[in-house]
C-alpha cells in the first residue's frame, strides 16, 4: 500500500531540486513514472504550481511516455484535460492501484475499498482523451489460502481486461519491517509467496493480453529507511537450486514485448524450473487448501482483536 501521511505537502523549492536529477537521470529514457507517496494527482500532495513545473522539464525532454500514478479518485475530466494540454506531444498514461477487484478481499484482507463501478467510468474518462491507463495488481492478499491469491490476482486481471484497461502492472506481495504484514509473519500467521504463484498467475493470462502485463516488486530492489541503510525486504522466494533461474526468467519476460514469445518462453521455463526446484511441490500442496469466506472472516477479527 502507499505511504500516505508520511509525508508532507511538497514545496516548489523541493520540486526543484527532483527536476534537476530528473533532468540528469533521463539520458535514454523512453518512459517515466511520476508519482509520490501516495497521489501525484492529489493537490494537497503535489500542488498545482509543482506539478506544472514537473510538465514543463517534461516537455524538455525527449522522453516519449510519461506515467502519473494516482488513486482513481483524482481523476477527473478537469484534470486529464489539463494534462492533455500541458503535454500535447507526449504519451499519457495515469497509472491506478486496483489491487483486487473481489469486495471480500477489498474490505477484510487489504483495507482498500475501490468502487469499481466509478473505476470504470475513470477508465473511460482517460479513454475520452486520448490517454491509457495501467492498473496495479496485487498478489499474495494475507488471509487468504495460497490457491485463493492466485485466483484473486487472475480474477482482477480479467476484470481489468473486460474494462479496458491498456496494461496491467502485478505487484507480488513484499513482506517490509515496521507493518502490519510483517507482524503477521513474525507470528507466523503469514507465509512468503513463492515464485510459483506469480508464475501460476502469468500462466493463466490469455496470450493476446500477454504484451501489456509488466511485474514489479519480483524481487529486483532494495529497501532503504530515512537514513538510507538497507533494510531487510522479503520478496517472493525460491529454493536454493532455482532461485537465481527465477530472476533469469523475469528480466526475459519483461524484456520481450511480443505475445507468443511470451507464452513459448513460460512453457520453456516451466520445464526448466520443474525439473530442478524443491519448491514446486510444497506450492503445489498449499494450492489444495481453501477456506470458507465465514471462517476467514472469523479469522481476520480474531486476529485484529489480539493485534489492536
């Protein structure tokens, strides 16, 4: 989840200072991301004047797409037609946390609930003027069983397909210190996803939608706290034997933009990996178990109560 109220309201000054490593930082770029902790789209985050500063140095700059990430709430027919006049020569693409289009999962398991009925009209509105838009998509929703992430993450990817969105960005689950999930984990109510499952994810995408999914969080970052020290980040694991075969994989999948490629290089891979992994097999027996939404409720505030 973003990192909303632990940050302030951004100055001109600050903004400044970020446009000038922006402006360094971009030899080669084809495409950038601009976001904030939370919204770059929302104005007591990023004011106005900030953001007309960050199109202008765009403007300058021969980068061919510019990403805004924001909460779908922000977007409004106001503000696409200010960012359409403000950069008329580049391509557009507001980016959105949809994380899981299942109500239960919204409300009990990730404390975000999204109205997906004013979702899609969003997804129209960019549409309307001529911009994309790229949904985020979580992977690994705690409380539930390893078998009900999976088809969470597949069932929002559909619904995302059948409403247009233009691309799709899944983000595996990342157990952080200092959050509730790490909690979870420490007490072992928690279990670390495994690369199977977002490789059982991929799978599963019908292959003409293949070349607008991208991965995130796979495991390719490191984490830093205020003072810059490295802190301990869990991505999706492997075994010691197909670990290092998983990070092959991903920067394959993402360095090839054509369907087919794609779908030829899971088939490869699957053979590969299985054929070599100990882990396989225990993810394979977690996709057995499941749970009635009654019982996980129960769990959930059970858990809450010994928690809070």
């Amino acid at each position: 989840m973003c990192d909303y109220g632990e940050g302030s309201k951004l100055s001109e000054k600050e903004m400044g200072k970020v446009l000038q490593h922006m402006s360094k930082a971009s030899d080669g770029m084809n495409s950038i991301l601009i976001g904030a902790l939370g919204s770059v789209l929302d104005p007591e985050e990023v004011p106005l004047k900030c953001l007309t500063m960050i199109c202008e140095t765009l403007n300058q700059l021969p980068i061919e797409t510019i990403i805004f990430e924001t909460h779908y709430t922000f977007i409004t027919n106001e503000i696409c037609q200010w960012l359409f006049s403000m950069l008329p020569e580049k391509d557009i693409v507001i980016e959105v946390g949809v994380e899981s289009a299942d109500e239960f999962v919204q409300k009990n398991c990730l404390n975000k609930e999204i109205n997906l009925y004013i979702l899609e009209s969003k997804i129209k509105l960019v549409h309307n003027w001529g911009m994309s838009l790229t949904a985020n998509v979580f992977l690994g929703a705690p409380f539930l069983t390893v078998s009900e992430q999976v088809k969470d993450t597949n069932n929002t990817i559909q619904w995302a397909v059948s409403h247009g969105v233009d691309s799709i960005v899944i983000f595996p689950v990342n157990i952080r210190k200092h959050t509730m999930l790490y909690d979870l984990y420490i007490e072992k109510k928690f279990e670390r996803l495994s690369h199977w499952a977002v490789f059982e994810v991929l799978k599963s995408i019908p292959r003409w939608y293949l070349n607008k999914v991208y991965l995130a969080w796979y495991g390719d970052w490191v984490d830093y706290d205020e003072k810059y020290n490295q802190q301990d980040n869990l991505p999706p694991y492997g075994c010691s034997i197909c670990e290092n075969k998983w990070m092959e994989f991903y920067q394959m999948f993402l360095m090839k933009s054509d369907n087919l490629e794609r779908k030829q290089l899971l088939q490869k891979y699957e053979t590969i990996l299985s054929s070599k992994c100990d882990c396989k097999k225990i993810f394979e027996e977690n996709m057995i178990q499941s749970k009635k939404d009654g019982e996980k409720i129960e769990k959930i505030q059970n858990w809450l109560k010994e928690y809070l």
